[in-house]
C-alpha cells in the first residue's frame, strides 16, 4: 500500500513539473546569433489568424480600428520592396497542446480548425512560418529567413501584444535587430502599460 501511495504521489509531482515545464516553455525568451550589417526592413504579421481574430477578446471596435492599420502597413510595405512575413500559432509540442487544451479553449492547437490567416489577412504576406511558443524565434526558422532576405529593421503588428508580440520583439531585440512596433496595428486583451515598459526598456519603439 505504502508503494502504491508513493508511486502515485510520483506520478503527481511528474506532471505537475511537466506542466511547469509547458508553461515557461510557452512564455521563454530565446536567444540567438546577433545579426551582421543588414539594412533591410520586413514587417511581421503575429498571429493574426481566424481563431483569435474571430474569437478572441477583441472588441470589433478595436479590431476594425487595427485592421486599417495593418492593412496600411502592409501596403506601405509593398510599396517599399519590403517582405511581409506572416507568424501562425500552432501548439504542437505535447505539453503546450495539453496546456492550450486545458487553459486556453483549445484555441490554435496542431490540426484544428482556425489556424489559418483570418479573411482579411489572406494572401498578403510574401512569406509564412508556423511558431510552436510565444516567440516566434523559437522553433529557429525565422532567423535564417531575415537573414536570406538582409533584413535587420522589424515593423510588427498583431496580437497579442502582451504576449506573443512582447516575446517576439524581446527576442529579436536579444539578436540586436531594430524594432518598430506599430501599436495601433495591435490588439490586446488586457492592459499593455507593463509590456510597454520592458518593449521600451529594450529600446524599441513604440509608434
């Protein structure tokens, strides 16, 4: 009986910890290569897709409002040559689909519907890449990207900016490239006023 207990009691500390785990995986802040001498500029697109577009806590008013920004931006990019590169949520690693499941409504997990770019969006970036966490430096493909096209400005725009957004630009920033976030072209479920800091702390700009 004493076996039993202590194995069970394993067992509940093993996942508790694999859960812990998930969870500062999600929210960690990667490092990587600092960039050489790039000019070029690329404005990111995070996670701008049917799930927490259409379902998300967003206002319409404040969607519609960012919606023209982004769109703006976009268009102004292609104006400029610059790429326009699209980041889609997918959880996929095993802990951090259980903890979408469990925490977050199941929303964007591998396979399931809504993943895609919202209606307004589609068709718009030059280049799209799938992020597994918060920042979508994490699974390694973005930097050879920004590398192949010589980019070393980001204009980012998107959701949300507590979270992913925060993360993305706090590792890009960590690999020394210049960051512009274009906060109207933004959308945030909660106060950003924290965020806001530690995007300044790092020296990027908030316009």
């Amino acid at each position: 009986m004493t076996t039993l207990v202590y194995g069970i009691g394993a067992a509940v500390i093993a996942a508790f910890a694999w859960l812990v785990f998930g969870i500062i995986r999600i929210g960690a802040i990667s490092r990587g290569k600092r960039l050489g001498d790039r000019t070029g500029t690329a404005v990111l697109l995070i996670d701008l897709q049917t799930v927490f577009w259409d379902r998300g806590p967003y206002s319409d008013t404040a969607k519609l409002a960012a919606k023209a920004v982004i769109l703006e931006e976009v268009r102004a990019a292609k104006r400029m040559g610059h790429p326009v590169i699209a980041i889609r949520q997918e959880w996929s690693i095993p802990v951090t689909k259980m903890i979408a499941r469990m925490a977050m409504r199941g929303q964007a997990v591998e396979g399931t519907l809504g993943t895609e770019l919202a209606e307004p969006f589609a068709g718009l970036a030059d280049h799209g890449l799938v992020k597994r966490v918060q920042d979508a430096f994490e699974t390694g493909d973005l930097d050879p990207l920004l590398e192949k096209l010589g980019v070393g400005t980001l204009r980012i725009v998107g959701l949300d900016f507590n979270y992913c957004v925060l993360k993305t630009v706090l590792a890009a920033r960590n690999r020394g490239y210049a960051v512009t976030v274009v906060k109207r072209g933004t959308l945030s479920g909660a106060p950003t006023e924290p965020a806001e800091h530690r995007m300044i702390s790092a020296e990027v700009v908030l316009q």
